[in-house]
C-alpha cells in the first residue's frame, strides 16, 4: 500500500490494510446493509399496501417491525450462522432459530401490534383475528422471508470467499513450486557448465578465458532476465546461441551443430529458461564423449499460434547411447515435464524418440 498511519493485518489474504483503507470498506459495507433494508421496506410497504389498500399504514408497521426483524437476521447471520449451521450442527441450528422467530413473531403480535401499532398508526388494521394463533403462524412465515434472503446472501458470500482463499492457496503453491524448480533448473546448469571449464583448466587451454567472459553472461541473463514469469523469445532463443557457442568453445570441430530460428519471433513470450534443458541434454548425453563424428541439430519454428521446437542429437558410443536412453529419468528433463505442467497445461505437446544411432525431443507449445 501506499502511506500507512497505523496497520491491521486482514486473516484471509495476509495483506497489510491502512486505517483510511478499513475506514472505507466499513462505510461501504453499511451503505450496503442501509441500500438493502431501504429496498426491503419500500418492497414489502409497497406489496402490504396494495393488499390493505393503505400504504402509509403498511410502510409504518414495516418501519415499527425494522429494528426487531434487523436484530432477528443480524443474529442469525452472525452468531447462529457460523455456530451452528456452518458447523454442521444443522438441528440444533433449526431449533434456536425456530425459537427465535417465534418468540420475534410473538413480541410483534401481542405486545406491538396491540399497544403501538394499532393505537397510534393504524387502527383500522388491527382486528380480533390479529390475535389468534394461526395469524401467529402467518407472522413466522412472514419473517421467514427476511431471514432466508439474507441467510442466501450470507451463504454465497461464505462459499465465495471459501472458493477464493482455495484458489489463492492453490496459486501460492503453484508460485511456490515453479521457484523451487525453477531454483532447480539454474544450478544444474551451472554445475554442467563449471565441469566444461574444469577440464578446460585442466588442459591449460586457451579457451578457458572464453568460456568465463561466455558464462558471466549466461549468468547476467540468469539472475535478472529469468527471474521473470515470462521473457521475450527472441532474448531466450539468444540465450541459446550464447550457451551453444560456450559448448563450441569445449568441444571444436570435434561437434558438428546446426541451429536455425524461424518463423515471427518478435514479440513472442516463453517461460524463461524452458528450451534450454533440450539442447543442454543434447551436448551432455549425445556428444559428451570423444569422437570426430558428433552432431547436433536444433531446430526452432514460431508461428503466431504455436512454438515448435526440434532437438536431434547422435548416439555417438555406446556411454553416449546408455546416457540418452536414461534421460528419461534425469533431473532435467522430470523438472521440465513439471514446468510445462504448470505453466504450459493443456497447451504443450513433448515427444521424444529414441532411434538406436539418435535421439530427438519435439516440444510444442501453443501461445496465449
């Protein structure tokens, strides 16, 4: 919020309220309550009127009736409501309620009607038959009607607030999941691309300050870019040809990799860091032994409906081939399915074939 004076903290959303906010919605809330037993009375004055053809009477005995029947609805809303009937204790509800409508009925009939109402607005509309039991019946069913309209408002505004905490926990777990796997997804990379540059070291090669200057990049994108829910395509289709070309660095000629992007990728969005895993396992599992006859081809297609993108890679060695057989169950990949599930339901499409002498992975993902 914005200034604060002095705070509350609401139980429902675990948000900070500022006094002029509480201030506010409490002002809302009476006009509410006053707009409805405004229309209540102007109703019902107008129905009663018409039937006893007195409409200053009729609007006075609802006006004299107010206070008590507010009293009725506001202690069922408020205190037999919440104690009895949304604690499942439905006959123990019915009794009091009973109870208290009729004892409301009985103070009505034979103490208002009589020594107020009749005698100073409308002495033509009390009658012997006002008195008897069977117009103390009508009384109840009358007051029925009040209280079961509000008892309805209430119940509704219960099972909506009920639906949005469910729906606000649910995405707070959701949140909740996609930073702990996207949490994932960054040290996995990181500990792939530190082994690079360990062997590199190792050799004394001259490409280590390369692949350094390359890294620090990848993680410039890595600590601000993907720390976003959603990232322009172009700049993670980018991200790609950076990490592609630090590979290049490691192996040399050694890997033969072909990558082609298009289709309209501008203003495209994407889950940040979601194609990567398929050209990262790529390299790890197809190529990472040694051998002159390595390839990899990416391939990467955007129409303004969908994204589809194509990973091939060989089985250069029998290790090469055991790896990509075993992907299936590698971190990586469980932790990419998990993503697209979240972020991507109903919405993607992930095929993988496993030839003896090659591996490809086709992912699917159709816009927003």
């Amino acid at each position: 919020m914005e200034v604060k004076l002095s705070t509350v903290s609401t139980f429902e959303t675990g948000a900070t309220w500022s006094l002029p906010e509480v201030r506010n919605v409490t002002q809302n809330r009476m006009l509410l309550h006053l707009a409805f037993w405004t229309v209540y009375v102007v109703f019902f004055g107008l129905l009663y009127g018409s039937y006893i053809d007195d409409y200053y009477n009729a609007f006075m005995v609802e006006l004299v009736e107010l206070p008590f029947k507010m009293g009725l609805v506001y202690f069922n809303m408020y205190y037999l409501m919440p104690r009895y009937l949304l604690q499942k204790r439905y006959l123990e509800f019915f009794v009091y309620l009973l109870l208290l409508m009729g004892a409301i009925a009985g103070l009505m009939q034979f103490v208002l009607l009589p020594f107020l109402i009749h005698p100073i607005f409308c002495p033509t509309t009390c009658t012997e038959d006002s008195l008897t039991m069977v117009r103390f019946v009508k009384n109840i069913v009358n007051i029925n009607y009040v209280v079961a309209i509000t008892a309805v408002i209430a119940l509704l505004k219960h099972w909506y607030s009920h639906q949005q905490a469910a729906r606000n926990l649910t995405q707070d777990k959701l949140e909740a999941e996609l930073k702990f796997l996207k949490g994932q997804v960054h040290p996995h990379f990181l500990f792939n691309t530190l082994n690079s540059l360990y062997s590199l070291t190792l050799k004394k090669s001259d490409k280590a300050p390369e692949v350094v200057l390359k890294l620090s990049g990848l993680m410039d994108y890595m600590l601000h870019d993907a720390n976003a829910a959603m990232v322009p395509l172009d700049k993670e289709l980018e991200y790609i040809k950076n990490y592609i070309a630090l590979e290049q660095v490691r192996y040399g000629e050694r890997v033969e990799v072909q990558f082609s992007a298009t289709g309209s990728i501008a203003g495209k969005q994407i889950a940040p860091m979601m194609l990567l895993p398929f050209v990262e396992n790529a390299f790890k599992h197809g190529v990472s032994t040694e051998t002159h006859d390595a390839w990899i081809r990416i391939d990467v297609k955007v129409t303004d409906e969908k994204l589809v993108l194509l990973v091939e890679n060989c089985k250069c060695a029998e290790r090469a081939s055991k790896s990509s057989r075993d992907l299936a169950s590698g971190i990586g990949l469980k932790n990419l399915q998990r993503r697209l599930e979240l972020l991507y339901e109903g919405r993607y499409e992930l095929e993988v074939e496993d030839e003896p002498d090659s591996y490809a992975a086709r992912l699917e993902i159709i816009f927003e």
